[in-house]
C-alpha cells in the first residue's frame, strides 16, 4: 500500500523546480495539500498549470532570503490554513567553486544566508503552526557535504553542517510539542545544479567534464546518480505517520556516499 499523506499541509521552500518540485509532486500523489514558494517566476508559472492547482497546490513568489518576502508568503499560506503538519526547508544553492585563498566574504555571506538564515527565516514562522497542529515534523535538506569536507566547495559544506546543528538543536526544543526535526543529506543528484557544478569544477581544474561527473559518481558504493524522487520519498516517509518516532536525526540518501574507504 503506497504510504498516505492524506489532507497532510506541507510547507515546501524552493519547491519549484529540482529536489522540491518533486517532493512536491510525491507529496501531492499522496493525498496531501502542497505550499510551496521560489523565486523564479518562470519555474511557477509551468507549476501553475498543475491539474491540482489552487485545488491541493499552492504557489507563490518569494525569495527565500528575504525575511520580510517569507513573512508575507506565510501571510498567504495563513489565508488557506492556520495549522500544518510539515516544513520542508529545501532552499540552497551550490555557492561558489574554488579554494578558500580564491573565495571572497561575499561568496560566504550569500551561501551562508541562502542556505542557513533563510531556514530560520521558515522555520521561526511555521512553529506556530505546527503547534497549533499539536505536533508535525520539520525536515532540513543538508547535503552529503553537511558530513564530510568538500574540496573546493567549503561555504557549501559550512552551510550544510550548520543545517545539521541546526536540525539537532530544534529535536531537542521542539520535541515535548510533538514536533520532530530531521535532516536528510542528499548524494550527487541528476539535475540542473550538477550540471552547473561539474562544469565549474571541470573548468577549475582544467580537466574533461566526463572525468568530474565520472568521480561524482563513483563517491557512492553503489556507483549510482540519486534522483531528485529519492529524496522526496524520504521527505515523505518522514511527514508521513510510519516516521512519527524518528527526530533529530541526519539521513543520507546517496547510495552510501558518505563512508570511509
Ligand atoms: N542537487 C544536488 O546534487 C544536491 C545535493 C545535495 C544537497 N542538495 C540540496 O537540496 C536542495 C535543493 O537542491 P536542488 O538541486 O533541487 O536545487 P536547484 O539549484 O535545482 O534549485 C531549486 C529551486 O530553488 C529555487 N531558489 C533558489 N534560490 C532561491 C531563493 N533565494 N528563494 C526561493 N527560491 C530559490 C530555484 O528557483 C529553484 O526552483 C538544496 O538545499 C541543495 O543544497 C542538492
């Protein structure tokens, strides 16, 4: 029997494309009511024409980073429904590709405020409704570099460590509301953004692309690319009331990429 999420309300940042898209999708598949926000309006304007649009799905405009666009986006979101049963903090963007001695504070300062304000920015306004649900379930999307270093990439990996305290720190606050928190650490997805990550990679250390996406790849026992569905199936399986006793842990889905050889 295909898990439900019947009449669940889930909250999705970033969800128009990649990685939230398709937990969005899943999600929906599952019974549940979807709100999502991005920033690229070209991105909601192909999500619009859902057949569940204004239905079960609901988007809108905001940049993730901006509290004062999050603060309006839940104004709307509170239109539609005072109580959710899950926040999904998906926004985060790759940051910049070079070593530490290369990177600027500014480099830093965007990484860090894309993917680890801008959760707090989401997670500070859905507690209250989470709380009026008595209870639901956050998940943080981290990243296999939330774990392990990441050569080239180190505001990323800042960040994504940052998510995993972070996700710590709310199981530990939010549990006695029956509110769980968990971070899922994603492996090498085929998508848009490791298209843009191999080709800088490549073009930093001056070798073939094929080479770099070779080695991406084979950071995983299973030698396999994730998909954007994986993770949104342990989006789901979190949300979904089979997770009901699992917080403040951190879950990769990324064919075990993140061990020691
Ligand atoms: N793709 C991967 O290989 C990978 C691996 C590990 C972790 N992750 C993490 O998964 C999450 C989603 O990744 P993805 O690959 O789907 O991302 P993506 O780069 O494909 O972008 C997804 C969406 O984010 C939106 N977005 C970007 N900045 C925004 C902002 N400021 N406000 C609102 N929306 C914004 C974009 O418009 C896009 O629709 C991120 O946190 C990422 O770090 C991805």
């Amino acid at each position: 029997m295909p898990l439900s999420l019947l009449n669940k309300k889930i909250i999705i940042s970033a969800g128009a494309s990649g990685i939230g898209w398709a937990t969005a999708k899943i999600c929906l598949s599952r019974g549940a009511y979807v709100y999502l926000c991005d920033i690229n309006i070209k991105s909601l304007n192909k999500i619009k024409k859902h057949p569940l649009n204004n239905k079960r799905l609901f988007s809108y405009e905001c940049d993730a980073s901006d509290e004062y666009e999050v603060s309006n986006f839940f104004n709307q979101v509170l239109k539609k429904t005072k109580k959710i049963d899950a926040l999904i903090n998906n926004v985060g963007v790759a940051g910049p590709t070079g070593t530490i001695e290369k990177l600027t504070s500014d480099d830093w300062e965007q990484t860090l405020k894309i993917n680890v304000i801008s959760h707090f920015y989401f997670t500070k306004l859905a507690i209250q409704m989470l709380k009026k649900n008595k209870g639901g379930s956050i998940v943080n999307i981290s990243s296999g570099a939330g774990i392990m270093g990441f050569p080239l990439r180190s505001p990323y990996a800042a960040s994504k460590w940052a998510v995993i305290g972070v996700t710590k720190t709310l199981a530990m606050e939010l549990g006695k509301y029956k509110i769980r928190a968990n971070a899922i650490c994603p492996g090498t997805i085929k998508g848009n953004r490791m298209v843009r990550v191999i080709k800088d990679k490549a073009k930093f250390l001056k070798v073939p692309k094929k080479l770099v996406e070779k080695d991406f790849v084979s950071m995983a026992s299973m030698n396999c690319w994730i998909s954007e569905e994986d993770i949104g199936k342990m989006c789901s399986f979190l949300i979904s009331s089979d997770g009901e006793k699992i917080s403040g842990q951190v879950i990769p889905v990324d064919g075990n990429a993140t061990r020691m050889d």
